[in-house]
C-alpha cells in the first residue's frame, strides 16, 4: 500500500484520473482506492461528489 501512495504522490496526475474514472488502480480494492486518495486529498467532501 506505501507504494501505491508514494506513486501517487510523485503522479497526483493520477488521483484525478482515478477520479474521474479514466484510470484505476489494478488489484487494489475500492474502498482502498477511495481511503488512500481521501488521505493525500484531506477531505471527505470531495470523494463523495464524485463517487456517490
């Protein structure tokens, strides 16, 4: 899991991709998905606007 941060970090290009479901993230669960970029974004508010 602290490699799949640490890329993200280096690549935030990603999160949004990963966001917008225009990339993911292979063999890592959802609902790891979603706690890991909440973490690096800092907020809850966001990931339901564009999750739910």
């Amino acid at each position: 899991m602290q490699e799949i941060v640490n890329f993200l970090l280096d690549n935030p290009e990603v999160i949004e991709k990963v966001m917008n479901g225009q990339a993911s993230l292979l063999g890592v669960e959802l609902d790891d998905v979603l706690s890991v970029i909440e973490g690096i974004l800092g907020t809850g508010k966001l990931m339901n606007f564009y999750w739910h």
